[in-house]
C-alpha cells in the first residue's frame, strides 16, 4: 500500500506542470476600471441586500457589516474619481443607519451631495436627509437643512472644505465623532490641496473634545507639517491649553505659551498666552512677581480688551495678597476705573475697594480720599456717588475732626443728589 501511494504522487507530480500549461491556455476577460468598479460594488450591494432582513446583520457584533463598511472604504479609495462612488457613499449611509449611526449615516450622504450634486444618488441622498431630519434632529434640524440647501460651488476639494466648516459648527458628541473620519478622508485624499491646514486644524479641535491626548497630537501635527501655515498661532495656543488643564504637563505649556508670544507678539491670541502664564505662575510656581508682570503685558498690548481689565483685577489681588503691596493695589485699581468707565459696576467695586485698602491697612487719609472722590467724580450718576460723598463725609467729621470739611461734603450731597435718602441725613449732619 505504501508502494501504491508513493507510486500516486509520483504521477501527480509529474502530471502538474501539464495540468498548469493547459490552465493557462483558458482566456479570461480583460475588464475595464469601470467594469471592475461596477462587480466590486455590486458584490457589496448583494450582501447588503440579502443580510439586511437578518437581525443579527445590524448587530454591534455583526462582523459582515463591519467588514462590508471597511470594502466601501477600500472602495472608495479606489474609485473616488469615477461617478459610481456616489452610489458607493449612499450605500455606506442605508449600512450606518441600520446600525443606528444616524449621524455618520447623514454625513455620507451629505457627501454625496456636496462631491456628486449634479448625480442622481444626490436626490436620493437628499431624501434620505430629510426623512431623518423629520424623524430624529429637532435639535439641529435647521442647521442640517442650511448645509443641504447651501449653494455647493467649487472643485471637488473646496465643496468637501465647506461641508466640513458647516459641519464644525454643529456642537454634537455623535457629530463630531463621524466628522473626524470626513476630515481624516480629506486629509487622504488632498494633502496637498492649500485648505489642508485648515481642515487639520479642524480635526484637532475635533478630536481634542474627545480626547486631549489626541488633540495635542494633531495640533503639533499641523505644526510640524505646516511650518508656515496661518493657523500656526492658533494651534500653539490649542496645544499649550490641552498641556495646562487636561494633561496638567505645566513646562510644556509654558514653552509652548512663550513660542507663541516669541513668533507672534502682536497675535491678539498672546494676551491668553499671558493670561495663562500669570496662573501658572500664580498656582503652581509661586512667582508672583512674574505673574503681575504677564499681566502688565496684557494691560499694556490690549488696553482696551476686556481681558486688561480681568488682569488689573487679578493683579491687585495679587498686590495686595501675596505681595502685601497695598499702595500698589491701590494705584492698580485706581487705573481700572480710570481704563473701563463703561464697565460702571467693575470699576465702582475697584474704587471701593481701593478707598477700603487706603484708609484700613494704608492708614492713608488722602489717598483714602482721593478714591472716595474718584467714584463722585467719575461715576456721578450712580448710587455709590452719593454713598461716597457721606462715608467721606462722616470719615472727615469723626476721624480727621474736620467739621468745616465734612459740612461741604454734606452740602455737595444735597446739592447733587436732593432726592437721595442720604439727603435727609447729612441735613439732620448740618445742625
């Protein structure tokens, strides 16, 4: 029996070379792309078609969906240039659905409109938007509508760019996530087209809500790859606040704070540079001096942005607190009112507390005073005007012992302010 055997693959040894050059001689048909892209899609569609019925097919376990997902990726990599590729993304959209992907479902098919408008898969995509709009987003429904009734004009590239900034705009956990793969396709598909940065810019901020490892990586991706691009600032500011809060990777963040003010000191994005260089110097360095002197940065550079006022408030306290520097807290706050008159309530607190650090750790009566005048001066018509004019009243009477003083200031109360509650009291002061 063992002879026989030997005797058998002998002969089939010998037989197979024969075997394989007859197999040869068959003709197979040469296909074309096209043709090549219609079998491939058709073989998807197939098992889509007779799955889909199953229950188990739309399962988070179902490897058949997962796997006919990754083929339309392979897909469309392959044959984005060809007009089936808008059969392809719909189709991808009807596999999304079924696995309750409401929001990666309609950006497929918001890509069918904004790559292939002019196709006919377009209506059916815009079908297909507009039943899920009617039957899930009453949160962002207008929004949706405005990005399918946007005019989609442009090459290819520069239709996906606008479809990724609509698409931005939406805030949406669910949103995001299924955009960061639109975005991550552009990026594929068109690194060198000149949006490029942008919409990496746009996938870091994406992916930072997500995870601020992630987006730490992309941002100092664009600024690695995109040395020159205008979203540079931008992407050192990202980049330095996911280091600060998130990550807590505090000498990171302050290289990257203090690269952004060396290559961009006049960037409007530096007076957060500083900002955030005061509070780390502020809580985790204990340099208080180094923090009043960021925020003199932002003061001085931005002098009229709400930012300067938040930092002549953080840096009285500072003054006043941790550098027991009083008189400097004074002159501090002083300045407030004197830059932000508009901003009446901040700058009357500043002024109050400033008269209040004057007269009780100062012990100092004019400079006391002066704030106190300041507020009547500068803010006449308000309420604390007139509450001025009778605490500097009655400081002067009780303790400076000033009656001659203290009886002007009351009949400046009552001159300006006759109708005032106080009024009637610094009458009943006079006599």
């Amino acid at each position: 029996m063992k002879n026989l055997w030997m005797f058998i693959t002998v002969i089939a040894l010998t037989l197979s070379p024969i075997w394989a050059h007859a197999g040869s001689n068959v003709k197979r048909p040469s296909l074309s792309e096209k043709e090549v892209s219609i079998l491939h899609l058709n073989l998807i569609r197939n098992h889509f078609d007779t799955s889909q019925h199953k229950r188990s097919f739309f399962s988070s376990g179902s490897g058949l969906s997962e796997t006919l997902l990754q083929d339309i990726g392979l897909f469309l990599n392959q044959y984005n240039h060809l007009p089936i590729a808008a059969e392809a993304l719909f189709l991808k959209g009807r596999i999304l659905l079924g696995q309750g992907e409401e929001e990666a479902a309609a950006i497929a098919w918001l890509q069918v409109l904004y790559e292939h408008p002019r196709s006919e898969t377009a209506i059916g995509a815009k079908q297909r938007l507009f039943i899920l709009i009617e039957k899930d987003w009453d949160d962002y429904a207008t929004d949706i509508n405005a990005i399918i009734k946007h005019k989609i004009k442009g090459k290819k590239a520069a239709r996906l760019v606008s479809l990724i900034r609509q698409l931005y705009k939406i805030d949406d956990e669910k949103l995001d996530k299924a955009l960061a793969q639109l975005q991550i396709q552009f990026l594929y598909r068109f690194p060198n087209d000149r949006r490029a940065d942008e919409v990496q810019t746009l996938l870091a901020h994406n992916l930072a809500t997500q995870s601020a490892k992630s987006g730490a990586f992309e941002f100092e991706k664009l600024l690695t790859l995109y040395p020159n691009s205008a979203y540079r600032a931008e992407a050192l500011l990202a980049t330095a606040d996911l280091q600060l809060k998130p990550l807590k990777q505090y000498d990171k963040a302050v290289a990257n704070y203090k690269n952004l003010i060396r290559e961009y000191p006049r960037h409007t994005l530096v007076k957060n540079a500083y900002k955030n260089l005061a509070l780390i110097q502020e809580k985790h360095q204990k340099d208080y001096a180094g923090a009043v002197q960021n925020l003199s940065n932002i003061i001085k550079l931005f002098p009229k942005d709400e930012m300067s006022l938040w930092a002549l408030q953080k840096m009285a306290d500072l003054q006043e607190g941790r550098l027991k520097d009083p008189k400097s807290a004074v002159y501090t706050l002083s300045k407030l009112a004197k830059m932000f008159p508009a901003h009446k309530k901040a700058s009357i607190e500043a002024l109050k507390d400033a008269a209040k650090i004057a007269r009780k750790k100062l012990k100092d009566k004019d400079l006391y005073k002066q704030m106190q005048l300041q507020i009547v001066k500068e803010f006449s018509n308000s309420d604390a005007a007139p509450k001025a004019l009778y605490a500097l009243a009655d400081f002067t009477e009780k303790k400076l012992d000033n009656r001659k003083d203290a009886q002007n200031y009351y009949l400046q109360l009552i001159r300006q302010y006759p109708e005032h509650k106080l009024a009637a009291k610094a009458r009943k002061r006079l006599y």
